[in-house]
C-alpha cells in the first residue's frame, strides 16, 4: 500500500510504540479532542483508513471529517473506504482473477508491461467454498459418475480406503492405551462393540485425521470436475503478487478466514493499522466477532478494492447493546441470532463470530469489541507472544481495545437497546425465509397452521381433507411412511454453526446419547455433515462423538457450502414419487443461513433452519409435526419412551469437552495443511508463464472481451443513437432476474453453446462453476424463468427482436441486435438491481451490448456496477416513469453526452416517435464519471498499468 500521498494525513504519524517493535502507525485518536473518544469503535476502524489513505482525490480530508463527525452525518453521506485486504471464494473469485489475467493482455497490447499487473492489496482466494455433494452415506459403493464432471481428466475413481493408524500415546493421562484413528459405517451390524473400543486421536498428538472416505471421494470428483478452475488458481497464485491460494480440502471461506487469514493488526512496511476486509461471500462478516471490520460485496467492488480503489458506504447507524439476564440450557447461539439482531459483548468469541456470520439475515455488521477474552482467543489459536504484546500494545495506543473494568470514555450510539436474555428461548426459522422465527415449543402448531395458509412467505394452502395423508414407500428392504412434515433431508452444514465447537460438540453429545438409547434415523432421509474446515473433524474425532453422529448418518462430506445451496445428493426416487403421489409437504432441516422454498431442492417445499442439535434431533424424530415437550423422540430397546431433554448434554458437559479437545495443536494442523497442501494439489501442473495460455476448447476458463476495443487514451463518449429495448422491465427486478446462477437449464442458450462443444446435459455443471467463461455467462443473463418482461406479458426469458418481429432467447435477440451494430437499453421500473450483489449482473448487460439502463430507481451496488463496467445509470425525474411518459419500449432512443460531464447532470433523450424527455445521469461524484469515461474500472487501470 501506498504510503497517503497528502500530508494531512502524517499530522498524526506516530514515529515508534512503546516496546520494541519500532513500528509506525497513525494516530488517530488525537484527531478532533474529545469527539473520537466517543466515537463507536466500528466508526474508528473507519476513520484510521480514511486518514492513513487519504490522498485529496479517492479520499479527501471532507470525508475524513465527515467520518469524525460521524452522528450528525450518518444515513445521509458517503465516505470511501480502503480495505486492508479481500477475501475471494471459488465462484465468485474467479471472475476477478480471469479480469486480471484478461487485463494483462490488454496492457502487453498496448505496448506496456504486463508484469506489472497484480491485485494492489493482499488477496487470499479458497478454492474449496463451494461443495456438491456427490457420493454419502453407503450409497459409495454402488454410486455412477454424479455430478456432470468431466472425469476423463481426472481418471477413474480409486476404492479409497481409510485405515486407522495407530498413533503412541505420549504419556497423557486423558488418553487410553493407544490412541487410533477410524471411522465407522451407519450400517454396521457390530456397532456397539466397535464404538466401545474405537481409539481416537489423542488431542496432544499434531498428526492430521484420516479423512472419512465419503470426504475423500467426494473430493476426488470435485477435483476432476474442478481441475480446469484449480489449474487457473494455481497459475494465479504463482505469477500474482499480493495473491494467495487456500489449497483445495482446507475449508469453506469465512471459516478459513476466522481461523487462520485474520491478522486483527496488519503490519506493513513497519506501518500497523487495523485488520479489515471484504470478500466475496456475504458471510465475511464472521471475523467481526473477532473485531475486525469485514463484510461482504460484489464481484465488481472486489476488483475495484483489488486495483487500489476504495469501497463506499453510507456512514451507518451504530447501536449499542447492553445485556442482562442469562439464558437457559437449551438456548444455542443460533437461538441468540434468531431472537435478536445485535453482538453480545459478555458472548464467548466462538458464539461473536456466529451471530456475526449470520448478520446478512438481518442487515447488520455486529463489531466484537477487542478485549482480554480476544487476546485469549487469538493466543488459544497460534499468535506467537510478540505479535500478541504488539497487537495489545498499538490497540490500546489507538484506543480500539476495550477494558470492561474502565466504563470511563463510553460511546455513544445511534441508540442503546437493552437484551434480557432470559427471554431467549429454542427456536427455529421458516419455512420459507430467515426470518421467520419459530419458538421450538409452537413448531407442531406453527407447522399445522402453515398447511392451513394460503400460499405466500408461510403457507402451503393443503385441503384439510387432505393434510393428514399418508403415504407408504419401500427403501432398503423395508417399509416407511411419509406424511405432510416429514423430514426428508438434514444437514449440518459450514454456513453459520460449524465455526462454533459447542454447538457442534452439543450435536455430538446428543448424537452419542441417542445411540446409546437405541434411538436411529430413517435411511431414507438424506443427511450429512459438511463443516467449514478440517478443524471440526479434529475436535468431533478427538472427542469421540464422531462416530455416533456418522451412525444416524451425519458422516463428513467434505468442507463448503452445500446443502444450503442445492448442492446435495439427489433423493431416492422412492422419496420423490412419494412426494408427487400426496403432494406432501415435506421437510428440510439444516443449521445453515438459508432455506428460501426450493432451493434446497424443488420438491421440497418446507426448510427449516435450526442449531445442530436440533437439526440431529428432527432428524431422528423424522418429522417437524412433534411437540418435544409433549412427544418422545422414540423408543429404546425396552420401549420406553426417550424424550429430547433425555438426552439433551447440559451446558457444562459441552464446555468441558470444548475445554479438553478443541486445543492449539488443532489450529497448528489446520496452518500446516493450509501451507504445504495436498498431493493433488501439489502435483497439480499448471503454468507459470506471465500471460496465461488460454485454451479456446475451455468451456470453464475464457478470455472475457471487456478488453477488446481498448485503447492508449479513453476516446470522447460517444452518443447513444437509434438505440433499441432490449428488455421492458416492471418494478424490484433483482440480480436473481439478471445474473446467472443455479443449474443450467437444458433448453437454455448456455446449454447450446455448451451442447455444441460436445458436453452433454450430464457434464453441464451451474452458472457458478462457469463463471469464468464469458460466453456462458452472457448466454445465462437474463435467463432467469421468473423474469417479466412486458413484451412478452408473461415469466419467461425472452424478448422480441424487434427489426425481425421474432421472439427469442434475451441472449439470441441481443446477438442479432449486435450483429447489425444497434445499441441496447434497458427499460425498468423502481429498486432496480435489488438483492444479492453480483458482479455478472452488470457484466452480463455489458456484453449483451447494452449502453445505458433508464430505471425508475436502483438499488445503490447495482448502480455502481452498471458504472464500474461502463453502462450509462440513467434515471426518470421525480414523478415520471415509462408509463406516464406515454412510452412503448418499441420506439428507439438517442442520446448525447455533454463533453464535462457533472454528477447529477440532466440529459434528454430523443425517441424515434418525436418524443423528447429529460432524465437524470446517475453520477455521484468525480470519481464514478472518471471512470465511466474510461468505459469502466477495468479499462481505467488497465490504462494506468500501460
């Protein structure tokens, strides 16, 4: 980083710390007097960055002011803000790293060196993040080919075997005899006894866990299907400066994030200044239990941080949280984070870092104050004692450690609310949204009058007549019964709990517990265990839950998203004619962050989210129709009745289990696999060249045309003449109408282009994995079935090609459009661009050929996409739309561009029916219409590099 380039910011320069460390750092907390003493600590974050960065260009000394006088200001200015680092995940990080290689192309064309093209700020990249879910259970051995890779390249799949081995006790009175390694099957007729003489690994040995072989298998053909992307990776992490690769078999992003990649004080050119960090993956938000300031963004904005640019946000609301109280034994964290929607400071950092990963559901970044019990944690997990002293010693200088002892100095908050926690009580989400609390004690009732609602965000609107309907199936010899709340999948999964080793453990325990009393889950519900990293398979086998939790079927998968995300193995074809025959209502329940209605998978219309325990107990019980209080989970061998809170493990059982097993040694293993990788990894060729070798038979990695017009100096804008619509849109269109995502439908024009390329249905992968071929991607934008647009009057993804009257793919009329040199716009109503931030969304458009988008409103991400790639954001005046301006969408449009453009500028737009209007051009600032001038952030630095 750049050291500022104004020199306001060295006003408050500090040459040494008081210890030895002979570090720099900027003072911060001598600016303004007494107003930063009660600035929250979040906002502090952001004021050390805008002074360490400011340069009287991307960031001024007004913002600096304006983040100091943040409570005057807040919801109403925007400041920029320079992240120390970013954190891309496999999907949606390789969009950025094609961009880069793609940009270095560009700067070899234009005469200039393409060495000098790398990310501005450190970049750590996973490659594992996101997990399908292809072979569990003891359905391995009779398992075809799953998923739709191409395993040619990555050869037949091996019989792996897992062999305990043997590992010496060294003399530690909590290990018994020798201590080995295993797993055991679900259906093993010999349980019991093999459970009572199963060794484990003893906790004070470094040698890894064997991984289960369900995790080994499916990563094999995770590595097959992926190799394309992990030799692109690979290639990435060797000619990129600033750019590090988390190899494959590691972890999920924000996991690996919190126990390994955050530094919390990052020191740089003997320059110390707080840890911060965006990422692709809206669950960054994690590492703000930790203290340090992280959310999740888009692709674009990524890019944008990676090529020295600054985010920028609307200064915040900031509120405080006072706890009282305390909460029962069945109360988990996930029951925090459902009834209230703020950080705990009393919390443990574990139980910080769960509330703050699930922080997107409910539109907040929870900030952790720093602490002793932080200190604590980060000595627990591997901080040497020098960087331990040195961290301690800058916060507390800058005044971002809080002592609880000292309530002197108090900030001050947007507002204060005040958390009983007594009133906390077990609960779940659903069935549809987050958001959608349930009390576990009101489930039966809730779930009864869900099937009695009309369709909507609650109900399935069942008949009565029909809702106690059953109906029989035959699985593995044996006869089951399905009913309307019958669940059919549970998965414990790395989203939000698998971060947190009591929730966890308590899954273990109660899995132990219910073993012991004899107590199983139906075959036919589809389970599954897929933690964020290898830490949790560490502390699960050390404890010696492990093997319960793989008999009721939770076995280890692999580590990533995946069941959350409709990445699961398929269900049984028992199961789904079951469901079609009664039309059932059937359930799945997971400890994740999402269960919107299908996207678990389209069958299954009810989703519950829930802690892992209780994701393992409705596993067992086999439906969401039970009251816990009232209703026995099951029988034991004498049939007696075993209810949850039998063998539900007390608070202080899981506590003494974390204290003995989750340890040092773990998160050293964890550091050790991360640095020296795998053999598949390792062995993996890729090349090392400075541009790389683009394969034009690739249909994963491809060279994106954003490029392709570039020249030395950003020509004159040009006008928008006889432009066509190329979609007439209504109100709210999200990036889920835009942007390509899921599976790729067969009669789509991503499934030609891919048909044609020799690939069958089967080997078709998402939208996610393709992600870094343009060509996919462009033919999938807009190619959502729930997009409306008015040409067509109904959902679908089409449009009418206008000159040709023929209604087409928006892909195939776009084309034609493009081939006949017509320039697009798009036509759409207010909020456009809501929802989730994704990068394609402005790409897609881009490369379809459109110019501009004319919207009633947008949602504020999505409109500095559309500038970041070079699309005009045009907007209606106060009170106008398409509709009172009397237009069709079939007219063309023309418009100029003034030679000094300003934010804000009117503009008028000519049609070819003689109608002319004024709009608004959509440019905040200097900066957004430098870049638009440039056509976008990507020929802008891309110039700057030649």
């Amino acid at each position: 980083m750049d050291a500022p380039k104004a020199g306001y910011a060295f006003e408050y320069l500090i040459e040494t710390l008081n210890d030895s460390s002979h570090k720099k750092f900027f003072d911060v907390s001598k600016l303004g007097g007494t107003k930063y003493d009660v600035l929250p600590y979040s906002i502090r974050v952001l004021l050390e960055a805008a002074v360490r960065n400011c340069d009287g260009f991307l960031m001024k000394k007004e913002d600096v002011m304006n983040i100091l006088d943040w409570k005057t200001k807040q919801s109403n200015v925007e400041v920029p803000f320079f992240p120390a680092r970013v954190l891309l995940q496999d999907f949606t990080g390789i969009p950025a790293m094609v961009d880069f290689a793609a940009m270095r192309e560009a700067v070899k064309t234009l005469g200039g060196d393409p060495k000098k093209v790398h990310p501005a700020c450190p970049t750590d990249l996973t490659v594992d993040h996101s997990l399908q879910i292809d072979f569990s259970k003891c359905a391995i051995q009779n398992a075809p080919n799953p998923g739709g890779g191409d395993l040619q390249k990555a050869g037949k799949l091996s019989p792996l075997k897992v062999q305990p081995k043997k590992l010496p006790c060294r003399g530690q009175t909590t290990c018994r005899g020798s201590c080995d390694s295993g797993e055991l099957g679900r259906n093993s007729g010999t349980f019991s006894s093999q459970i009572e003489n199963t060794p484990i690994l003893c906790p004070f040995h470094l040698q890894p866990v064997p991984e289960p072989e369900t995790v080994l298998k499916n990563q094999e053909v995770e590595f097959g299907r992926n190799r394309e992307r992990l030799q692109f990776f690979k290639w990435s992490s060797r000619v990129f400066k600033n750019v590090a690769v988390i190899p494959p078999g590691t972890g999920m992003a924000h996991q690996v994030n919190l126990e390994y990649l955050s530094r919390v004080v990052f020191e740089e050119k003997d320059l110390l200044f707080p840890d911060s960090v965006v990422g692709t993956d809206s669950h960054i938000t994690m590492v703000n239990g930790l203290g340090i300031l992280g959310w999740g963004v888009g692709g674009i904005e990524t890019e944008a941080v990676m090529l020295g640019l600054p985010v920028s946000l609307t200064l915040p609301e900031v509120v405080g949280c006072e706890l009282t109280g305390s909460s029962n034994p069945f109360v988990t964290s996930i029951d925090v984070v459902l009834g209230i929607t703020k950080v705990i400071s009393q919390l443990s950092i574990v139980d910080r870092t769960t509330i703050a990963n699930m922080c997107p559901e409910y539109g907040a970044i929870p900030f952790s104050l720093l602490t002793h019990v932080t200190i604590k944690t980060f000595e627990h997990t591997g901080f040497s004692k020098a960087k331990l002293e040195s961290m301690e010693t800058y916060l507390k200088a800058v005044k971002l450690f809080r002592n609880d002892q000292n309530s002197s100095g108090e900030p001050e908050y947007s507002q204060v609310i005040q958390i009983n926690l007594n009133s906390i009580v077990p609960s779940v989400s659903g069935p549809k949204r987050p958001q959608d609390r349930v009390a576990v004690t009101d489930m039966k009732s809730d779930f009864q009058a869900c099937l009695n609602e009309k369709v909507g965000f609650k109900g399935f609107q069942i008949a009565a007549e029909k809702q106690r309907d059953i109906v029989s199936i035959h699985y593995e010899g044996s006869e089951y019964k399905l009913s309307h709340g019958s669940v059919v999948i549970a998965a414990v999964i790395s989203c939000t709990n698998n971060c947190n080793p009591s929730v966890m453990l308590a899954a273990g325990l109660l899995a132990k517990k219910a073993v012991e009393a004899g107590l199983h889950v139906k075959p036919y519900i589809r389970t599954s265990l897929s933690p964020g990293s290898g830490m949790v398979t560490h502390y699960l086998s050390s404890s010696g839950v492990l093997p319960y939790l793989s008999k009721l079927g939770f076995e280890i998968v692999g580590y990533g998203c995946s069941t959350c995300v409709g990445n699961t193995a398929p269900l049984s074809e028992a199961v789904l004619n079951a469901v079609k025959q009664g039309d059932l209502v059937t359930c799945g329940i997971l400890s994740g962050n999402k269960n919107f209605e299908g996207r678990l998978c389209d069958c299954v219309r009810a989703n519950y989210l829930a802690s892992p325990p209780l994701v393992v107990a409705y596993a067992i019980a086999g439906t969401v129709n039970i009251d816990f209080q009232t209703e026995p989970l099951g029988t034991d061998s004498t049939g007696k009745n075993i209810y949850l809170h039998d063998i539900w493990p007390s608070r202080e059982e899981v506590h003494r289990v974390e204290e003995e097993h989750v340890i040092l040694s773990m998160f050293k293993a964890l550091k050790d696999k991360i640095e020296m990788g795998n053999k598949r990894w390792n062995s993996l060729e890729a090349p090392d060249s400075v541009l790389f070798p683009w394969d034009l038979k690739s249909t994963y990695i491809r060279c994106p045309s954003f490029f392709d017009k570039l020249t030395k100096e950003p020509v004159a804008l040009q006008a928008i003449e006889n432009a066509h619509v190329l979609l007439y849109l209504g109100d709210s269109v999200t990036t889920d109408h835009i942007s390509p995502a899921g599976s790729i439908a067969r009669n789509s024009a991503a499934a030609k282009y891919l048909t044609n390329r020799g690939l069958t249905p089967r080997e078709f992968n998402s939208y996610g994995a393709r992600r870094g071929n343009d060509a996919v991607m462009t033919r999938g934008t807009f190619a959502n079935i729930k997009l409306f647009n008015k040409f067509i009057g109904k959902p679908a993804p089409k449009t009418i090609h206008f000159p040709s009257g023929q209604t087409l793919d928006v892909f195939e009329a776009a084309e034609l459009y493009q081939k006949e040199g017509i320039p697009l716009i798009i036509l759409a109503g207010k909020k456009y661009g809501s929802g989730n931030s994704r990068d394609w969304a402005a790409k897609g458009p881009y490369l379809l050929g459109v110019k501009a988008v004319l919207a009633e409103s947008y949602e504020k991400i999505h409109k500095d996409h559309l500038i970041g790639i070079g699309i005009a954001p045009l907007q209606f005046l106060p009170g106008e739309n398409a509709d009172s301006l009397g237009l069709s969408g079939k007219e063309t449009f023309s418009l100029t561009f003034p030679e000094e453009l300003s934010p804000g500028i009117t503009l008028n737009i000519q049609t070819s029916t003689g109608k002319v209007f004024s709009v608004i051009a959509s440019f905040e600032d200097d900066v957004e219409i430098t870049l638009y001038k440039h056509g976008g952030l990507l020929n802008f630095v891309a110039r700057k590099f030649s």
